[in-house]
C-alpha cells in the first residue's frame, strides 16, 4: 500500500533494504505518537523508506561556510529593536493570510537546493509585498549562476550554499521568472550558467542579515517587513506530520538547512510556535509547513561541526547556536529599490 500510494517501485535487493528501512521508521513513528507529552505528531510520508544520505541531501547547506556569506559587501545594517517595542507587536502573523504575498510549496527533490529554494520565496515575497505582484522566480537562475568560490554553505548549487550568496546575485544581475527559467535540478544533476540569459524580471537592492541568535529582531523582522530567509537544523524533521515540533537536539545542533520564516503565532493547546515554510513539497507537515517552538528566552548550544551547516572555507571550527533547530543562528531578507524595477 505504502509503495502504491507514494508511485514507488523497488526490485531485488533494493526491496528489502527500502523494506527495512520503512519498517524501521514507522515504529519510530508509533513510538513517539503513543507519548501523550510530545506537542507534535510524526506520520509516514514520501521519505519514510529514505536512507540517510538521501535525507542528508534533502537539506544541503554548509554551516560554517555562512560565516563569510554575512560579511558580503551588499549588506547593510539591519533594523533597530528595543526591547519595549514587543508589547508593540501583532500576537500573531500568517503572510499566507495576505493575499497574494506567499506562493505555493515546492519540492527541491533529490537537489541540496534548499537555499535557493528559500532565498527565491522571500525574493517573491518582497517582490509582491513592494510591487502588488506576486511571481514566481527562478530557483534554477539562482542554483545555476550563483558564484560561490569560498564555499560558503556548500561547494554550489546542489552542494549547498546560503540565501545571502543567493540575495547578492541577485542584486547584482537580477533574477528571472520560473517560466522563461525552469527548475531542472529535481535529480540532483548541476547546470552551467548559461551565456544568454533569460529575460530579468525582479532585482534586489542588497539585502539585511539580522544579528545572529537574537529573538527581537527575527520576530519584529517577519512581523514588519515580510517572510525572512532562516537557516535551521532539519536533521529530525522527516517523518514530521503536524503539531508545535521540538524534536531537534538542542544539545548538539547541527545546522543543516535554509527554508522561509512567514510567521509566528500561539497554538491554545501546544503553545507559541514560528511558522516555517520548507520545500519538501506539500505533502510533508502541514501542507509543506511545520511550526517549530518559539521561546523569547531560547536556548543556546555549541555547534561543534559547522562545515555541516552554513560556514566558509577559513570560518570558525565551532558555532553558537539559538532557538528551536537554532532558528536564530542565520536570517536574512532582501531589499526592493523601485529604480531597480525592468
């Protein structure tokens, strides 16, 4: 039934490793959801019988490697945020709720694409939020020309690499729609930026990484200004169905992932969450969305193998991490300039 459901097909040998592996997952699952305790439900989906490098290339982005990404000359200072402007605050915020400001989940597929996937939706997001047009842009534009010679979160394209690498290209040679530039790394295969490109249709104006493990400004950030492109550690989200989740190990975070933060809010019975977006397609979590604990005193732990997550060649050998799957660790958004329109 599980492999008709999800249009699978396995011979030989394959078989019964795929068969081991499910059936391996799925008494995890049946574990964790016979505990009345856990805020969050797991459930079986498309990744159930995914072996461990297949999950690992699901996330896709280098630690370490953000370190030197947040120092690109296209940053700017971020906002301001005292402490008193809290109160100030919507209790809650849903950009899915605005019209046309968020697009559809999509799927990365086999591809460590995740950052272009994440850096592409907060670029439509502040495209939409700014013109009152909301399209859908290119992650293959962003995979295929996105320059990465100190191998900031990754060695490129399906290797890995962060939404501020991603942001800079695009301020600096525009970006083109989904529809003139296709996704086509769904298998895994890397691309050539080619000679001629596609028609631009959207730049940015530089972009704003907001100071690393602090809660004000993430959330004052997502609250004023649009979705923000977050990094997080993904590494226990497979089998994730719905509910507040706080399943990551918080004692030895491994940041491993870039996906987009649309909101926060407080579920009455699991309490306050962050609402993320991930591109694993919208049959996983709750329509391709988890929400993930939000505490306004989180927790902090050292990261002891960033090459893992968002670092660069020559950055530190250990990071500090914070929040749930150290959510506010990396966040950045980009700029709209209006003289930038073609």
């Amino acid at each position: 039934m599980y492999l008709s459901e999800f249009n699978k097909k396995y011979s030989g040998d394959e078989y019964q490793i795929r068969k081991s592996i499910f059936q391996d997952s799925l008494q995890k699952i049946l574990t964790h959801n016979k505990n009345p305790h856990h805020t969050w439900k797991t459930g079986v989906n498309y990744m159930t019988d995914y072996t461990h490098s297949e999950l690992k290339m699901k996330r896709g982005v280098k630690k370490e490697l953000i370190y030197k990404s947040r120092m690109n000359e296209n940053n700017v200072k971020p906002l301001s945020v005292h402490p008193d402007q809290l109160k100030d605050l919507p209790t809650s915020v849903d950009w899915r709720s605005v019209p046309n400001v968020v697009t559809p989940v999509k799927d990365q597929g086999h591809c460590g694409s995740c950052w272009s996937f994440a850096a592409a939706a907060t670029l439509e997001s502040m495209w939409a939020i700014n013109t009152g047009k909301l399209v859908e842009l290119s992650e293959q534009n962003i995979l295929d020309c996105t320059a990465n010679p100190h191998h900031c979160g990754g060695t490129g394209g399906c290797g890995g690499a962060t939404a501020e690498l991603a942001f800079g290209m695009v301020t600096l040679f525009g970006i083109a729609t989904e529809w003139t530039y296709p996704y086509i790394s769904y298998n895994g295969s890397n691309y050539q930026c080619p000679s001629k490109r596609p028609p631009v249709y959207a730049r940015a104006a530089g972009y704003v990484t907001l100071p690393s493990n602090q809660y004000l400004p993430l959330i004052a950030a997502v609250a004023s200004i649009g979705p923000i492109a977050i990094s997080v550690d993904a590494s226990s989200w497979s089998h994730y169905e719905s509910g507040v989740f706080d399943g990551c190990n918080q004692d030895k975070p491994d940041i491993d992932h870039a996906v987009q933060l649309v909101g926060y809010g407080t579920d009455p019975s699991l309490g306050d969450y962050w609402l993320v977006r991930n591109s694993w397609n919208p049959n996983w979590g709750e329509n391709g969305y988890i929400r993930l604990k939000r505490e306004t005193v989180p927790r902090c732990a050292v990261d002891i193998t960033p090459s893992d997550g968002s670092g660069c060649d020559g950055g530190p050998k250990q990071v500090t991490v914070c929040g749930t799957c150290g959510i506010l660790y990396d966040s950045a958004y980009p700029l709209y300039n209006s003289s930038l329109i073609n």
